[in-house]
C-alpha cells in the first residue's frame, strides 16, 4: 500500500495507474481491430463508370482508379483535392 508520507511511494502508485492505463488503451485497440469487419471494397461513384461499356476492366475519372471484379466494382479512396475528369477506360477486356 502506498505511503502518504513518502513522495516517492506515490509517484510509484500514479507511474502504476499510467501503466495500466496505457495496457487498458492498447487492449482495446486490439479487441477493435479484430472485431471490426474485414476489407471494405468501395464502389464506383454515380457517373464515373463507363456507361454500358462492359469491355472495359479498368477505367478512372482522375481521382479513384476502378476494377471490374467477380463481386461487382471496386474503386480506390479519390485524393483529399482532387477535381475528377470524364471516366476513361485503362484496360479492356481481351488485352
């Protein structure tokens, strides 16, 4: 038990509560981490797939690149000050 007299004992007893404090904060992140869903794909945005142009893989506006997968669409994040362009095809079907 900590001394009330003795500066140093207390000092001990709050280094203690920072301790666990600081274990309590990383158990946390880790039990988060395992219990939040796994990989988020992140659809095309309205008007930057290529309309009706089912040949295409792979196409951009400038801002997010997009894949044609098995799952349906999956586009990157776009950039924080990024001003898209009219979608155009990267990579079609067949080569």
């Amino acid at each position: 038990m900590a001394d009330p007299t003795n500066p140093d004992s207390k000092t001990a007893s709050r280094d203690g509560l920072v301790v666990a404090a600081l274990a309590g904060l990383v158990a946390a992140t880790v039990l988060i981490g395992a219990l939040v869903p796994g990989r988020t794909v992140h659809g095309p945005a309205p008007g930057t797939e290529p309309a009706g142009d089912m040949a295409c893989l792979e196409w951009s506006d400038g801002c997010r690149v997009c894949q044609r997968l098995p799952e349906g669409p999956a586009c990157s994040l776009p950039g924080i000050a990024c001003t898209p362009e009219a979608p155009r095809c990267l990579r079609r079907a067949g080569g």
